[in-house]
DNA sequence: TTGATATAATGATATAACAATTAGATCATT
DNA sequence: AATGATCTAATTGTTATATCATTATATCAA
C-alpha cells in the first residue's frame, strides 16, 4: 500500500463521496482482500502508521477503518499491539445488515414469514440428508433441555427458537443459515407472544418428530411437517390475520 | 435524541469498543429505526448539530455517522441543505458485504450455488402463482430484447440476468428479491462467464419455456426447468468440479 | 426570464493534544 | 525461582480548532 495509489484528483464527473480518500482506503483493502493479499489475522497496521502511509490523516484513516470495521473486514483492538486486522468471517453481520434493509424497504411481516417457510423447510429437508453425528447430538439435547421447561413459556420458546437454529445448522450449508439468521428476529420481535403448557407440549412432540425423521433421513416428510408446523405457528402469533397469505400457499 | 441517554461510565466489565460514545449513538439511531421512531428520508442532521445534541465531538459523530452509512442506515450528503438522512433500503450494495463474508469464513461456492438454486427455483414458483400483467409484459419484453443479441455473449448474458430477476420479482415477495440479490452477484462477480451462440439459443428457448409456465400459473413444472436450468449453467460455469453438490441433490 | 455570481451551510481533511486501555517489561517480595 | 505489583510504551478513543471542497439557495445583472 502505498500513498501514490490513491488518486488525489478524481474525474470531475464523478460523485464525491465516492471518491473520497477514505473510501479509496477502503477499496484497496478490498481489493487486497479478493486477491489473496491479506487474509484473517493479517495485521494492517495501527492508525499512525497507515496516515504515514497514505500520507493523509488519522482522522481519514479512521474513516476508512471505521467502515472496513462495519462491512466486517476488519477486527479492530486498542491498547499495545492493538491495531486493525483482517477478521475472520462473521456471517451474523450480514445477517444483520439484510434485516436492517428489511426494515428500510417495507418488507411486510407476510413475506418474511413467507420467506421463512420457505428458507427453514428447505434447511429441514437438507439437515434430513446431511446432518451428522454431532447435529443429532445437538438436536437431542436441545429437545432435553426444552422438556424441563415446558411450563416456562418465556424458556420454552427460547429453547425452541435454539431447536429451529440447530436444524438449519444441520443443513451443512452455512449461506442457508445466514438466510435464515436475516429472517429470524421478525416472528418474535416483542417477546410476546408466548406458548402455554398445552401448545408448549403439542410443539414439543411436533420437535420430537423431526428430530427422528432427520436422524432417518426422511427428507420429504421432513420438510412437509417442518411446513405444517410453521403454520401453526403463525397461526398463534399473528391470529388477527390468520388468513391465507396474499400470494398464496407455499409451495408443497 | 440527548446526551442524557449516553452512558459515559459504563460498567467496568464490559469491552471498550462496544461501549464508546460513538457506537452508543449507532445504537441509539438503529434501535429509533425499529421502534419506528425514524423512518426513510427522515433528517437526523448535521454533524455539527448532531455533536451539540449528543455533548460530543465532531470527529465521534462522525464516526458513528460512517458506521450507520456502511450499515445502510443512513445516506449522508454534503453541500448546503446536505446532512445525514435515514436511507431508502437499497439491496443491490449487499451483495458485495455478503461476498465478503463468505469469503472470509471460507464459504464454498457449492453451497452458495445450492442457495441460489433453492431461491430461485421458489422464486419461479411464486411467480406463476402471483405473477401480474405488468410482470407478464415485463418479462415479453425482455425476452424480445435478449433475442435480438443472441450473437453477443457479453449483452446477452446481461439480458438474461435480467429476465432472471424479473422473474424473482414477479414472485411479489421482496425478502425473497432482497435475498436472491444478496447472492446473485457473490460468485459471479465480473459478469465473466459468456454465452456462445449454440448456448445462448438453448437458454433463451428454456426461458420462453419459463415465461409460458410462469404466463399459465404451472407453478411446479415451473420450478423444476428452473432447477434444471440453474443446474445447467452451473455445469457450464463450472465444468472443472461438475460433480454433485457435497451436500446431496437439493429438493424435488 | 435567464444566467452568472455570491453566500452560507455542510461534509472532508488536516493538525495537535490528551485520555483510556492494553500487552509486555521491569522490579520487588516472598 | 516464582509471584505479584508497577512501570512503560504503543494504540485507539475523544476533543478542539482550522481549512478546503461541495452544494443549494439567494441575489443580481443582462
């Protein structure tokens, strides 16, 4: 990196904060990155010696940082041997980040929990086929752990939350899981709604079904009851609009 | 907004980082955006007036500020009348933060393929169900434009791209439109792969197929070109690993 | 009415300084 | 020698002040 690759005198044409010299920073440590010249862990260096550098100022260097922090390139410490380095990948940010333009965008909570259904019963019918030993050790114990709190609505739902995420997990493709992480905060946004004793223990056998039709490998029936169920869900957390979504069943 | 609601002595436990002043004010302005207290085009204003509200420097607004433009959250503007707004949601800008990550947890492109597959392939099926006239006639068009360049790789590749993504939004549900962007762009990202001529001619009759399917409401022959199709150009893109994906056939 | 110009507001960048935090070195004590 | 306290240097966090570049609006002249 070198201060002669900055282009102090952008075309005219050109908007300006586009051009600015902290987002060229930005871009040739992305750039740096695509190419596999920096990789995670790689130290950066500290804001005075990337201002000597760049030959700008700290505050510039900071900028570019700040927002190489925010896209999740960077991992930034303070102290002695802080500094910036390269992160390691952290899929939640993105996670993030799409809800955020959900929100941003106007997206109805009808085509989330479309999306959800779509999204989870897909990772449903893939964990069936590929999840391993470890998942279905995982699975078993969060379907423990929720039996012991049947009569905690509060817990019991949060167990259960922790159930959905394991199958997703066992689906063995983590760009699902990121997906699904985007779509997730939208169902349970106030905490609210919660699961009395008799819909906790109904959910209860519905999760124990899974569990063995995934650790059998039953993809399709799988994904058909991972469907169903959904429905029902939706149908005790949002019963005002229990009808029919507007753009008509899902699939299946 | 008031300085009040900054906490300058937070409890001693927690990490630095998370608790500086300015990613106080990125929360406090992202936690207004879900409570519905700011919305799209609202005015949070200028640095100056944003550091006397928050009893606060320039240069830690600004910091926050940088943050809440790389979420997304806000656009900022210079020149008179200028200022930090909250932003229209705007996806196309993810794909880029998303390809990072993937990059940098070592995401194979096998399973962003299989995602694309899988939201593609429900997106086609949504369409046929929820398609409207204005899609119809958006995707005729389309398909009129791409037939008069099948002997240009580069500009009929682009015109497919965009008859695919007409198609997803035909499905009338945005979270699904956010995501298949999200993911559009991560492995292909210069728009590389080019179409010759014999290959072109196959992909614009299997996307008059599409268009008839998605025009008569057959959702699920529909859906299973589209896996066909996406899985041809899969093993066009890709010919050097066309075995299956690690994970099994994905759905139908 | 139109076009040029001045003006004021605003972000972008620079410089200098101090505060808070942190890892490692140093040193005294047992 | 081991341990714990303390010091030190490096680094980010924050503040203050100033200047430059950009931009919408107002003003004025033709």
């Amino acid at each position: 990196m070198d201060k002669s690759l900055l282009n102090r005198t952008p075309p005219s044409w050109a908007p300006v904060r586009a051009n600015s010299v902290a987002n060229q920073i930005v871009a040739q440590v992305r750039e740096a990155l695509f190419a596999g010249k920096l990789g995670p862990g790689d130290l950066i260096g500290s804001e005075k010696e990337l201002a000597r550098q760049f030959d700008v100022s700290r505050i510039t260097v900071r900028d570019a940082l700040r927002t190489l922090e925010t896209m999740g390139i960077v991992e930034i410490r303070v102290g002695a041997t802080g500094g910036t380095r390269i992160a390691n990948g952290n899929l939640d940010h993105f996670s993030d980040a799409l809800a955020i333009q959900f929100k941003l965008s106007g997206v109805t909570e009808y085509e989330i929990l479309d999306m959800q259904i779509v999204i989870e019963s897909t990772g449903t019918e893939l964990a069936a086929q590929n999840r391993t030993e470890k998942d279905l050790e995982r699975l078993s114990q969060l379907l423990d752990e929720a039996s012991l709190v049947l009569d905690n609505p509060e817990e019991f739902t949060q167990a259960g939350q922790k159930f959905h995420l394991a199958i997703i997990e066992a689906s063995g493709n983590r760009a699902l899981v990121a997906q699904f992480k985007s779509l997730r905060h939208v169902i349970w946004p106030r905490g609210a709604k919660r699961a009395k004793r008799e819909i906790a223990e109904h959910a209860y056998e519905v999760h124990q079904k899974l569990f063995t039709m995934i650790k059998e490998g039953e993809a399709e029936p799988a994904r058909k009851l991972m469907v169903a169920h959904l429905s029902s869900i939706r149908t005790i957390a949002f019963p005002e609009n229990n009808k029919q979504s507007s753009n008509g069943p899902i699939c299946c």
